[in-house]
C-alpha cells in the first residue's frame, strides 16, 4: 500500500479524475462563448455561411459596424469621395458604404459601466455597514428583520416591474442612471446583506474592542480593522452585485430607452442590412464580457486568501 | 499613570445574569493590582467595565477622583491586553505597535511614533519581527506584540485579561519576570486577570479575590495566604493545595472546619498517627498524602522523603498556624 501520503488527502487518481471532468465542463461551457468570440471576428458572410466555418481569415468588421453608423452609397458617388483616411473607412467603402458617425454603443457601454459599478458599489457599502450592525449590535426583531430583508429576494424582481415603473414615472426617475442603480441596490442588497453577515460574525470582536480602547470610534475601527478583514466577503459579494447589475436585461429594457439605456437591451438591435449583423453583435457580446471577466480575476485573490487565519486563537 | 477607584459597581447581562454585586475598590497611582478567581467570578467583565466596553447598571468609575462612568472607551486613554492576541491581522507588527500612536486621540508625528515603536520593540525582543506580518509570528510572539501595543503608551490604567494563559509554561515564566521588571521601571499602574497562583503571588502589590462577582478580599499576597478571611480564599493561594478538615478532627472547640496548609505539619513523631495514601517527590519538596481518620491530608517537606505505601506514619501540626473556620466558611478570629 502507498504509505507515503495522508489518508485525507485524495490519491493521484481521483486528483486526475477530477481535473478531467472539470476539463470536460469547461470545455462544454465554452464552446458558445468561443463561437461568440469567433463570429465577432468574422465578416458578414463567413457568419452565416454553412456549413459553420471553424477556420476563417479575420476580420474586423464586426467591430467597426459596431462602433459605427453607416449608409449605402452608389459606386459613383464612392468614387467621387477622396481615397479613404484610415482602415475602418477603407472597409467600410469595400462594403459600398460610407461611415455616417459614431453608433450609441459606446454610450451604452458606458451607461452599463456607471450603472453596474455604481450599485455594486452603493450594495456593497450599505450591505456592510447593515450586515455589521446584525451581526454586533442588539437590533430589535433582529430575526424577523433579516427574515425580511430576505424575503425581498423570494420573487423575482421583475414580478413587481408594474408598480416600480409607475413610481419611476412618478418620481422622475425612469430613464436616469441614479434610478437604475437605487434599484439594483435594491435588488442587490438583500443578497449583500445575508453573505456580508455570515463574514462579519467571523470577525472577532476583540479587534474592534481593541481598536476603540486605542483611541479609535467605532466607526473608525469599523474602517480600519473590521473592512480590511472582511475584505474576502467583499470581494464575492461585489462580483455577485457587479454580475447581476451588468446583465440584468429586464428592467433595463422596461424602464430605459435614451439617456439611461444600458448595453444588455441595446446589443439585440444591432441590426444590419438584410437581416441580423452577427459578427457586430458578436462584437458587442464580446466586449460586454470583458469588464466582469477582468473586475472576477482582480477580486480572484481575494476569495481564495484565508480570512483572518491564525492571528486570534479562540 | 492614575490612581483607579471603582464604587459600588453592578453589572448584569441581560437583565438576569448577575456580572458584577458591588465592587468597590481602589487601585494606587503605580500598583500592580491582580485580580484573582476562577472562571466566571467577574474578573473581566470587572476590567471590560473599567475601559468602557461594558456598560454597568449602576456605580462609578473613578480616574484620578474624576468620574468617567459615561465616557467612550476611546477617551479613557486605557489600554488592554486581550487573553487572545487580537493583533490586527492585516498589520505589520511595526503597524501594530504604531496602531494606538495614530489614532483620531493622539496623532503623533511619524518621527515621534518611530521612536516610540522602536523603544519598546528592543525591550520587548521583538525588533527583527517589525517588518513581519501580525500573521508569520510565534504564539509567544504575538503576546509579546499584544502587551507591547498596550505599554507602547502611557495611559491612565494598563488592563490585562490573563495575557500569559495561551503560552507555554516555560515562556509564561520568563515574560512574567518581564512584565514585573517592566511595571517597576514604568511605575505602571496594572489591573491584571488571572486565575494562576504562580502569577498573582508573584506579580502582584495586591491582591482583590473574587467570588461569584463579589470582592471577598483585597490584601497583599502575603495577608492573602496567611491571613484569608474565609475558605474560600484560603483555597485560592498554595500549591499543594490547603487542607481544610474537620475541626473535631484536632478537638478544637467551637470551630466548624480548620485549615492547614500542607507545609504546616512536621513529620516522623507528634501525637497523631496516619497511613500513608501516597508520596510525590517534587524534587525541592516531597507532598505525602496521609489517611488521618479517613481523611485525606497533603504535608509537604523539604527535600525528598521516604515511605511506603500504607506505612504507619506519626506527625504533628503547628497549632499557631492553623486557620479556624465557623460554618459558614468564614473565619474565626482569635482574641
């Protein structure tokens, strides 16, 4: 018998299983993605041609009609114009067309930005501050209160999309960024809350205590001492917060059309000539990822450091 | 450095439990001032209230004759040793000891806070750990950082909650000669928890021994062990522990129980004769566990002693030194 590893720990078998099967998941997983990725790259035709070209020459078509707002032209009017300025233009005039102006997606893109970062932000912050009093100080029906924070989350939001647009209209805030993130915190901080909580009630209080006898309030310690240890709990509450505000579709489709609209809503209407432009909206789809991709792998440390490993000894 | 009183002090924990049934008591500008009891006789709920982390029910605490029942513990300017080490985790051990320096309270200038954190770094050994995370020390290190954060200030009171308890025997020794050496340099005043012998005899100017949030008696650790006013007490100090016996056992008169400490009985001849239960050699001492009328009494002599088991042994007591008791547990004193 191999003696020479612990009973607990797994042997390089089941370690090897283990990884092929999460091999095989992520594969599976990706595939729509990479295809999504790869139709951005291809040009109109390759698209939709069948059968699915897996191997094609690149093209970044999908990404100027993207950022761009087109028109047909004839040819001799495409020839009366003077020789193309740059790249994007040349491709476009291959394509009998001429760039009219910018397209809105770089405004929505950024309404998306504001919005999920905002209210990621404001449910993390007021989550904390919340989940901190729950879990040190004697609130009154503190069960039921939290009972009831909970139960926020135990219809879907949209189910009261009605009342929420006509108080929306009411107050002014249909269509506003500042609207769109109060009602993500909503939505959100339920959620913030409940997991904040379980990782306060982690927090030893002696650091607190310790922190106010050396001269400090209690909401100075709260920053100082209890924060920074949290910040493992932070750090997956504000992907769960940043995930659902920047794909929530629903909503955004109900209650913004100009100024507030969001990129969820406005990647769907990309709409070509002849039918749908693929590889724009595979273009449009791509970038959307990038942001929650890039903000999960900064946080990614921090859920996988321990929390406050061996420095108090209970 | 202040002097501390605390006056008529209760406290309960929600509204039912008592805490804390009258404590009053003094603590002099510079005295080493040690509580002693078991567990859940008070001893920290005594200290928590002192720096303002419990609110009590009624009673005053007092630094120098000033009333600060009501204020924050920030403003108190105490500092508090935790049984755990509460070193804040995300801090180096420079930050650490620099932690209380900086706070809203004090501000100090990072030159002056350098000064400072270096100084008690070398008294504490600690100065080739300044650079480390609170995380990568030793458990005894981590203390030494702990009590260094509190005497890294002078505040009005220093507070410790059985600072040495989590250590090894070997380095809760030395950092008690530390600590001692410390507070004589300082002039420190300290309100320090235990419930070890070894630390409260040592350590210690004064004695308060608490019973189930009662004060019982406040002395010096010599009056504490000679001179205990009750049973109770009288068990707190020694090693072997007291005997307390009958006190028909000796026909003393009017007395419920006697206590008699094992180094009070003479050995080899007396009017009274036992069996031997046990011997342990101890090294510098020898304990002998005696069956005396079906009771269990512990001598301890000097140096090693010899004796087999059930062996006929004869032995005698110091009657100037034995400690009478009525039925209540209490003392009886004599004219």
């Amino acid at each position: 018998m191999d003696t020479s590893r612990s009973y607990l720990e797994p042997s390089s078998f089941s370690k090897k299983m283990a990884a092929a099967i999460i091999i095989v998941y992520a594969v599976i997983t990706l595939i729509p993605i990479s295809w999504m990725v790869m139709t951005s790259f291809k040009n109109v035709d390759s698209a939709i041609s069948y059968p699915p070209e897996v191997l094609f020459e690149p093209s970044l078509e999908g990404y100027v009609n993207l950022f761009t707002n087109r028109s047909r032209q004839s040819q001799e009017y495409l020839d009366s114009l003077p020789a193309p300025e740059n790249w994007y233009e040349e491709l476009v005039r291959s394509r009998e067309m001429v760039i009219t102006g910018p397209s809105k997606f770089l405004g929505r893109y950024s309404n998306s930005m504001i919005i999920g970062f905002g209210s990621t932000f404001a449910s993390v912050f007021l989550g904390a501050l919340a989940a901190y009093a729950f879990s040190r100080f004697r609130v009154p029906l503190k069960d039921d209160l939290l009972f009831f924070i909970l139960s926020t989350r135990m219809f879907p939001p949209i189910a009261v999309a009605v009342p929420i647009f006509i108080m929306y209209r009411k107050l002014g805030l249909g269509d506003t960024h500042l609207g769109m993130i109060i009602l993500y915190t909503v939505v959100n901080l339920s959620l913030a809350v409940w997991l904040l909580k379980g990782f306060m009630d982690e927090i030893p209080k002696e650091y607190e205590e310790a922190a106010m006898i050396d001269g400090y309030s209690r909401l100075q310690a709260f920053f100082k001492v209890v924060l920074p240890q949290a910040m493992t709990g932070i750090a997956a509450t504000a992907i769960f917060c940043m995930i659902f505000s920047w794909n929530e579709y629903a909503f955004a489709v109900l209650l913004t059309q100009f100024n507030a609209q969001t990129a969820p809503p406005f990647i769907p209407t990309i709409i070509g000539e002849g039918g749908l432009d693929w590889p724009a909206i595979g273009a449009g789809t791509t970038l959307f990822l990038l942001p929650v991709m890039i903000f999960t792998i900064i946080l990614r440390k921090h859920l996988l450091r321990g929390i406050t490993f061996g420095a108090v000894r209970k | 450095m202040a002097k501390v009183e605390l006056k008529k002090l209760f406290k309960t924990y929600n509204k039912k439990i008592k805490a804390l049934e009258d404590i009053n008591l003094t603590i002099e500008d510079g005295q080493f001032f040690v509580l002693l009891g078991p567990s859940g006789a008070g001893k920290t709920t005594t200290l928590r209230c002192i720096a303002g982390l419990e609110k009590i029910d009624s009673g005053d605490v007092l630094f120098n004759d000033e009333n600060i029942t009501h204020d924050q513990p920030a403003s108190r300017d105490v500092s508090f040793v935790f049984q755990q080490y509460s070193l804040y985790p995300h801090y180096t051990v420079y930050e650490n000891l620099a932690f209380p320096l900086r706070s809203p309270m004090r501000k100090l200038p990072e030159e002056e806070i350098k000064n400072k954190v270096e100084k008690i770094a070398e008294m504490l050994k600690i100065t080739s750990k300044l650079k480390n995370k609170a995380t990568e020390l030793s458990g005894g290190e981590m203390q030494r950082v702990a009590i260094g954060r509190a005497l890294v200030r002078e505040p009005n009171i220093y507070l410790m909650d059985e600072p040495l308890s989590s250590l090894d025997a070997k380095l809760r020794e030395t950092l008690r000669v530390e600590l001692k050496n410390i507070q004589l340099n300082l002039n420190a005043t300290i309100l320090y928890v235990t419930h070890d012998q070894a630390e409260a005899t040592t350590l210690a100017d004064k004695i308060g021994v608490l019973k189930e949030g009662k004060i019982v008696q406040i002395g010096t650790p010599e009056e504490i062990y000679e001179n205990p006013n009750s049973i109770y007490v009288s068990q707190r100090l020694g090693s072997p522990k007291i005997n307390i016996l009958p006190g028909s056992l000796f026909k003393l008169n009017n007395t419920a129980k006697i206590g008699l400490r094992p180094e009070n009985i003479e050995l080899g001849n007396g009017p009274y004769e036992g069996k031997v239960i046990s011997t342990e050699n101890l090294g510098s001492e020898t304990v002998v566990a005696i069956n005396f009328q079906d009771n269990e009494i512990l001598a301890s002599i000097q140096g090693s002693y010899k004796s087999s088991i059930n062996e006929k042994i004869n032995f005698d007591i110091n009657t100037n030194k034995v400690l009478k008791f009525d039925k209540g547990d209490q003392r009886i004193y004599e004219r």
